[in-house]
C-alpha cells in the first residue's frame, strides 16, 4: 500500500507542472489585462506602463512563469489584484466552505444514489424501477446551472422556504441557518452523481443476481436474504470507490458553478471574481488549489480500493 501511494504521488508532480504552465499560459494568452483596473482616464501612457513594470507584466512568459513557481516553491502565492491581500490567506479562508459543500454533496450521491440503485434493481421491470430510471436519465440530462436557478425561483422566490443566496443570515450563527442555506446548493451540486451512482448501483446489483455463485448460495440453503446482504451487496458496490473517485471532477467543477449561483463564499466563487476581474495570482492559486483536490481525491479513492480489494495491493 505504501508503494501504491508513493507511485500515485509520483504520478502527481508531472501533472500539477504540466497543468501549471497550461494554466499560466492560458491566462496569459486570453483576453483582457488588469492593468485596466488600477487606471483612470486621466492616466497617461507612462503611469500606464509603471503599473505594468510593478505587476510584473512587462516580462515575457518564461521570466514571469519562473518567478511564480519560485514563489509558490516558497509557499508565496502573492497579491491579489483586487484588494490587495495576501492570496493564500483568501484561500485558506474560503477552502472550508467548499470542501464542506463537496462533501455533503458526495455523501448525499453516495447514499441516496446507492438507496435508489438497490431499490430500482430489487424492483426489476416494476413501477418503481421505471421511475427511478426515468429520474435517473432527467438527473443526468439536466444542467446543473438551469437545476439551481429554477430551485431559486420556486423554492425562494415562489414558495419562500428556504434563502437564496450565501451561507449564512446576517447576525445568525446557527447550525439551523447553515443547514436552510446549504440545502439547495448541497441538491444542486449533487443531483448528477446521484443519477450516475443509482445507475450504477442497479446495473451491477442486476449482474450479479443472475451469477452462478448466487444460484449456488441459495441452493446450499441460504435465504435470499442471506445471499444479497452478505454477497451480491458487496460485489456490487466495491467499484462503486472508483465510480466516487471519477466523479470528483464534476463535483469540483460543479462546485465552482454552483457557488456563483448561490453566492456561497468558497473557493469557486473566489476563482469566478477573480476570472471576471484578471486577478492572475488569484485564478492560479484556486486553479492549482482545485488540481490538488482532484488528485487528492484520487488517491484516496485508490487507496480505499486496495484496502478493499487485496487484489490491487498485489497488482501494486
């Protein structure tokens, strides 16, 4: 196991470089400046060019990249552009939020995608498992942005149940408050992997009722009971690790457009402010951040899978 998460890390740093220097030049390359923010239009071309010369922008791509990795070496992330704070301090604050959300959103999936799965399999052909599919294909089909607005509009605006936006009341500090706010964004980011999960879950679980092994247990004496808790449940969600760890993309990235539309102040509401504003040591610093959280998330749904299947121990 411990050579398994030294190759996955090993793995890893040719990644995080490669995703840095395409990030960098992506930003670089892609329209706009932000210098723009930090003039006037009684500006002249020389204040201009100062500004460019302190931020650093006068140098070609290579000087600039190199700066930057040697600071990031040195656990320097910079200055914002916009309000002039030290980046990581912003992250460290706003990362709590979003790994709080991702993780309600993944155990969520997870529960109520395998609950659905299990039911939809037991139920074959019946009334339950046609709806369960047809909800599970509208899950999959349904944009997660569109989901969001319309819970906007008839949960908060319609119907006022529940707030529409932040993470908090103002002057509220309740656990009751925090759960009313994260409600919608938790469903939003979640209804995606539910549906792929629960699809999942069901198509593995019909497999294995119709393997030999099950026809065997049953025809030793065991109860049916017996042999879909102790064998058919096991075999058909052990993949379900990899499944979770696959996801973990969609649940970043979803995370960043579901925090814009709720106003939850985590780290994808962050990079959005700063996409809108150019705040180039700032889209790099959530950038990286989310990279590091995929492939954290990776390695320990690898790490899960060896410890559940001594098989991938061996293979490692």
């Amino acid at each position: 196991m411990f050579n398994l998460i030294l190759k996955r890390i090993a793995q890893a740093i040719p990644m995080i470089i490669v995703i840095s220097i395409v990030s960098f030049m992506l930003i670089r390359i892609a329209p706009g400046d932000p210098v723009t923010a930090h003039i006037s239009p009684e500006s002249s071309i020389e204040d201009i060019e100062k500004i460019r010369e302190n931020m650093g922008l006068n140098d070609n791509y290579l000087v600039q990249y190199t700066r930057w990795s040697k600071s990031i070496l040195k656990g320097d992330f910079g200055y914002s552009y916009s309000n002039h704070r030290p980046v990581l301090k912003q992250i460290t604050e706003r990362i709590p939020a979003t790994l709080g959300l991702m993780a309600s959103a993944m155990i969520l999936s997870i529960v109520l995608g395998t609950i659905i799965g299990l039911v939809s399999a037991m139920n074959k052909g019946g009334i339950f498992d046609r709806i369960f599919v047809l909800l599970s294909y509208v899950g999959i089909s349904i944009p997660s942005f569109w989901f969001g607005m319309m819970l906007i509009h008839l949960v908060s605006l319609k119907f006022n149940l529940l707030p529409s936006i932040g993470m908090r009341t103002i002057g509220v500090n309740t656990f009751s408050d925090l759960l009313r706010h994260a409600i919608m964004p938790i469903l939003t980011l979640s209804i995606s992997d539910t549906a792929v999960i629960s699809r999942y879950v069901r198509t593995r679980t019909i497999e294995q009722i119709d393997e030999d092994y099950v026809m065997t247990e049953i025809a030793q004496g065991a109860s049916k009971k017996e042999v879909f808790f102790k064998s058919i449940l096991k075999n058909s969600l052990l993949p379900l690790i990899t499944i979770v760890g696959m996801s973990l993309p969609s649940l970043v990235s979803g995370a960043f457009i579901t925090e814009s539309i709720f106003g939850w102040p985590g780290l994808g509401q962050l990079g959005m402010n700063a996409i809108f504003s150019y705040d180039y040591p700032m889209i790099m610093a959530t950038t990286m951040f989310a990279s590091l959280l995929l492939i954290l998330g990776n390695l320990i749904s690898d790490i899960l899978y060896g410890l559940v299947d001594p098989r991938i121990k061996e293979l490692n």
